[in-house]
C-alpha cells in the first residue's frame, strides 16, 4: 500500500531520526526476558500514535496485525505491566532529546528565527485511592481528601509551526509546579545544549526571580505572564501603557492586536536584571471579545521586536492545546494504565514521544515537495486503514 503506515513511520523515526538506538536498547530491566524489548517498545509507542493506549487493546491491536504494526511477537497485557515498571525512564528522555537534536539538524525549525521553549504543570490520572509515591491528595472546601491526582510539569519544543512534547517531570514530596519545572529545564537544557533554545515561555507562576535567574544561568531568555503576583510592576505597568498610544497594531489572522512595549521598568527588589521590558496587548476578535495581556522579559527590543515577543508570548498557548489537550483528550495521558510510579513515568515519555514522531512525520516528513500538511486525524484514518481497520471515534 502507498501512503503512510505504521511501518513507514517506524522507518522515518530510525533513519531521519536515528531513534533505532533507543528502540533497540531501551533500558530494559527485566531479568531473564522472554520477549525482546524492541517489540513491547514499539507497541508501546505506535498504538499510542493510533490512540489506543490501555494495555488490553495494545495486546488485542497486536494479536490482530502484529506485522502490520511492526511488532514481531504477540504478548498480554501483564507483560506491558511488567516491562514498564522495569523500563529505564532516563533512556526515553535521552530518545526524545536526540530526536528534537535531530528534527533541529534536518531543518525542521528553519522558518523560525528562535526556537523555544515552553513549561507548564498540570494534574493527571486521578484515582481513589494513594497506590504510589507519586499520588498528591485532592482536598475538597473542607479540606478532606476526595481522591488522588498524578501532578508533573511538562516542556515542549515551539517553533517551525510545530509543539513537540519533550520531558515530563512528575512533583516530588512537598514541592511545586515551579520547582519541577526548574529541575526538567536544567535537565533539558542539559541533554540539548545550551545553543538548542533561545527562550523559554511560562505562565504568571514562573514570574519569580529564582526561575528568572535558574533560565538566566542556562543561557535562555525568559518571557513570562506579568499578572497581579508582582504588585507594583504590574500597577506600573498599567499606569503607564492607559495613558499612551499603541506602539504598533497588528493582524493575527481576524484579530486586530494593538500592542504596546517599554523596556526600562525597574526591576523588584531581588531580581538581579538592570531592567525589565514589559509587553502589554490587546486581542480583539471578531464576536466582539476583548483579550488583554501582560508579558516580562528580559529581551532587549534591539535584539526581538514587538511583533516577534508578541508571538513568543502567545506560544505559551501552544503547550495547553498541543501539549496537555491533545494528550489528555487523544492520546490517554489521563488513563492509568498500571498503577506503579515508573510505568505511570514511562507512559507519559512514550506518549510525549509518540506525538512528537507524528507531528515530525504529518508536518515535515509528508510535507514536503509543496505537498499540503495532512491534518492529525486524516492521518489517523491512513494508518488504520493500513492496518485494514477504520479509526475509532476520537471525537
């Protein structure tokens, strides 16, 4: 069959982006192992580009059109459980990382000037009931436990028109979405180098000075919310851009932005920039609706424009509907899968990894020659038509 498949898929991965290492070794721990690694690896991660995730219907996917899917041995859903509480963590991260190392390498950002970087923290897989070291209690008004959510902190690559899903990074006892964004962006920043990125992107959360210096030390630009949480910049800020003129209007497809930009905001008292440079703009849409927003960076004007801030800010969306939207609602970030700490880690790796292999593949791969971007799900329907089966309702 010509077009996409599960096959050509996996063969874009190993030779476009010399993934075959990682799938071939992926840091199987399992003593005496019946099945080799590289077929419970790659169902792993292919079923979840078909949006079948839970372990029963990888087992029945493969009992099906194990050949078809590029899987050479048939097993149950208790070896999945098995595997991935023994699968080494460190090994994805190294995959994910060389396959973005690579995507950079074959021009897949080359219409962007900068690349990013955008983290957020969210909560996933909730369950009755602590069963692992990384179930965080949920609190009702009374403040008595109602349940037990999954919280970890995500980083996504922006830039090309593309958001791929790189590192998660899952709360430790007692901590929070900023120190765990920290650790997984020094650890990123650590495996990609320091040349990779150019900025990073957050919410009003990160807009504190131990994130602003930490991004600082790693060689990254900070562009970050500026909301009620730094009192007097932000009222500074708002006195100052009511009474002037827009520094430039814009169209973003039917919306008209005007957008007003200042650099020498003085800095609070222990953050350790000689200025800050403050964003401000305004979204007006089509129904009507007005969208007003404040940004911080550290980005002198001399070296990015207005326009350009402009976008990176609003790429900070970029990590809710391409990151944890599609992940949560497509892929099964928010099933659980086989409650135990490492396998919870391990699916939410291969899941970040199966969506960046696909948006790769849909955006730059099938892209090219002029050939207009498949959307996701026309993709969806070719590989499962591959497989003589049509796609499941995802809607």
């Amino acid at each position: 069959m010509k077009g996409p498949t599960p096959g050509r898929l996996r063969r874009f991965a190993c030779k476009s982006l010399a993934l075959g290492g990682y799938l071939n070794r992926p840091g199987d721990g399992r003593v005496r192992a019946q099945i080799p690694a590289r077929h419970l690896l790659w169902a792993l991660i292919v079923c979840s580009v078909l949006r079948e995730g839970a372990f029963h219907a990888i087992e029945s996917l493969v009992r099906k059109c194990a050949r078809r899917l590029g899987v050479g041995h048939r097993f149950g859903d208790d070896t999945l459980a098995y595997f991935t509480e023994r699968l080494d963590p460190e090994r994805a991260r190294e995959g994910l990382a060389e396959v973005v190392r690579r995507a950079k390498r074959n021009k897949a950002f080359d219409d962007r000037r900068f690349i990013g970087l955008v983290v957020d923290g969210t909560g996933a897989a909730r369950s009755h009931a602590s069963r692992c070291s990384l179930c965080h209690p949920i609190f009702d008004a009374d403040h008595e436990v109602v349940g037990y959510n999954h919280r970890f902190a995500l980083l996504s690559v922006v830039g090309g028109g593309m958001v791929l899903p790189l590192d998660v990074e899952p709360y430790g006892p007692g901590d929070g979405e900023v120190a765990a964004s920290t650790r997984l962006l020094e650890r990123v920043v650590g495996r990609l180098g320091r040349r990779f990125a150019d900025y990073v992107v957050g919410d009003g959360l990160y807009a504190g000075a131990p994130f602003l210096h930490a991004a600082g030390k790693l060689g990254l630009h900070t562009v970050v919310r500026l909301k009620g949480n730094l009192p007097e910049l932000y009222a500074a800020a708002q006195a100052r851009f009511t009474a002037l003129a827009p520094t430039v209007i814009i169209e973003d497809g039917k919306d008209r932005v005007e957008i007003w930009d200042a650099e020498d905001f003085d800095p609070w008292e222990t953050l350790n920039w000689p200025t800050v440079r403050v964003l401000r703009y305004r979204q007006f849409k089509p129904d009507g609706s007005v969208v007003e927003a404040y940004w911080l960076t550290d980005w002198p004007s001399k070296e990015v424009g207005s326009r350009a801030l402009y976008a990176m800010a609003k790429s900070r969306w970029g990590i809710e509907n391409g990151g944890f939207n599609d992940g949560k609602n497509r892929y099964g970030m928010e099933r659980i899968r086989h409650h135990h700490p490492n396998s919870l880690l391990i699916g939410w790796l291969l899941i970040c990894l199966a969506m960046t292999l696909e948006r790769l593949y849909r955006l730059r791969f099938l892209h090219r020659g002029g050939r207009p971007p498949r959307a996701a799900a026309d993709l969806l329907q070719c590989f499962w038509l591959s497989l003589g089966c049509t796609s499941p309702d995802t809607s």
